[in-house]
C-alpha cells in the first residue's frame, strides 16, 4: 500500500500515525510483496505477526496461505484490521489479538503463550517497533520455532546477525539461532519516516539448542555478568552467584576480564557446568 493509499485508509477511520506506539508504516508495495518469500513461508504455516498497522504486510502473509495471528496494540486500528479483513476472520485464516504482545518477565502475552503451544512451531514475519525489538528477541531464544524475519532498526540487526558482538542479547542469541542479515531498507519507504535505517534479520534454529537448565543458567549468568560493564566480570559473579564465578574461572576466564571479553562458547560452557548441578541453577 503506498503512502496516499495509507493515508486515506487511515484517515477514513479517524486515524494517523502514533508516535507512542512507534508506528511507521512500510509504503513500499514491492518490498511488501517480497516479503513472504524472504521468510520463507509456505501455506498452511503458522504466523505471528506483530504491529501489523493497517494489515499491508497482513494481506500478503494471507494471500500466501499462512494462517495469521496478528498482535495490535492499538484499538483504532484493531477496528480498521477487523473491517478490512472481515472474512479472513470468519473464516479462521487470521486471529487478532487486542494487545502489548509482551508478557511479564521473559513472557509473551498469556494469548499468544497458548496460541505457540496449540500447534506446530510456528514463523514470526513483523515490522517491529523498534522500542520492543530487545525484549522481543530475548523471548524467542528458547522457543519452539521454524523461523524468523524481523525488519529491525539496522544497528540491532547487525549486532544481532555477528557474532563478533559480545553483548548479553547476541550471545543468547548465537546458542538458539543462526542469524543472518538480510535486505537493508532505507528510511524513505516508511511512513512517517523514521530518522535511522532498518533491516532485516533472519533466524533459524540451531540444529542443537541448550537444554532449558542450560539456557536458565546463561540466562542468569549473562544478567549478572553485564550488570555493570566496566566491573570485572569474576568480581560481579563472586557476589552474585559465586559457582558461576568458580565455573568461568575453570575455564580459563582471567581475573581482570570485563564481561564483553568472555567467549560466547565460554559462556554455554559455563552453563552446561552448572546445569548439571540443579542446586546451582
């Protein structure tokens, strides 16, 4: 849908953009439509789409088969979606949800937690808000999941997609998933224009994850290890969790290293230890 088409729609519900819910609209019809191809969807695959504004991206994930649940937070165009795609609702091919898709905690909302679990490992296809992007990839690690295509502010894709980077979110990520970078797209094909460049990220599951104790004791270590960067990163785990600390320094960790400075594959080593100490963990 491009940007007068946009407008009008919105405008005929009484509608514009809502910088409180970080709302930019993709007005570019060709990338839209190349969207479900790059994510690989097939029909009869299941979908979760979140921020799906005024459905441009919604209309494409149908017509190519998928069954959609769409997450809106916001009312005014949750009544446009559900007029827009009236029979699409009737008929099963898409839910719509009224909501924050995030949950407390590492949690998505308790709707979409069963919706994952009702059947097959679904795709997440989304335009995130870009204010959501951080908690909302920390809670796909550990997930039932085929696959993902995010279209993210460019400098978290890129920090999600290297593994150079050593910060607590792309190191948790590196254990789940294989990412990938994927198009880059400019500013000028979203609506209101955004002051930075997006892009693409692509996940798809390692074909060997952590274990959930695994994945619980990085989760807790990497929290307590990044808590505050510039501190020794054995000092912070002697206070906090002291076996994690005896478990880094069993591995090589030096006195004086920072927490950016470990390894990821040192980090899911130190894990694996203390998983199979339950009283650890």
């Amino acid at each position: 849908m491009k940007r007068g088409e946009l407008r009008a729609l919105l405008e005929e519900h009484g509608l514009s953009p809502r910088q409180m819910f970080g709302q930019n609209f993709l007005i570019d019809p060709a990338l839209l439509a190349a969207i479900p191809g790059d994510a690989e969807v097939q029909p009869g695959d299941r979908v979760l789409e979140v921020g799906p504004g005024a459905g441009s991206l919604t209309r494409e994930l149908l017509d190519a088969g998928t069954l959609v649940l769409a997450v809106e937070i916001d009312a005014g165009l949750v009544k446009l979606l559900r007029e827009r795609f009236a029979d699409e609702l009737a008929e099963g091919r898409l839910q719509l949800l009224h909501s924050d898709v995030l949950g407390p905690d590492e949690s998505f909302h308790p709707e979409v937690e069963d919706w994952w679990q009702a059947g097959p490992p679904p795709r997440v296809v989304a335009n995130l808000p870009y204010a959501i992007s951080g908690p909302f990839l920390a809670r796909l690690a550990g997930r039932p999941l085929r696959s993902a295509c995010l279209l993210l502010q460019k400098e978290v894709a890129e920090k999600a997609a290297q593994r150079a980077d050593r910060g607590p979110l792309p190191i948790r990520l590196a254990q789940h998933f294989d990412a990938r970078l994927g198009r880059r797209v400019p500013a000028q094909v979203f609506w209101p224009r955004p002051k930075i460049d997006s892009a693409f990220l692509h996940l798809t599951p390692r074909p060997v994850a952590p274990d959930p104790a695994t994945d619980a004791a990085l989760r807790r270590m990497l929290r307590a290890g990044f808590a505050q960067r510039r501190k020794r990163v054995l000092g912070l785990l002697s206070k906090e969790w002291p076996e994690a600390a005896v478990a880094l320094q069993g591995l090589g960790v030096a006195e004086s290293a920072r927490a950016e400075e470990v390894d990821p594959a040192t980090w899911r080593a130190a894990a694996e230890d203390l998983a199979r100490h339950e009283d650890c963990v």
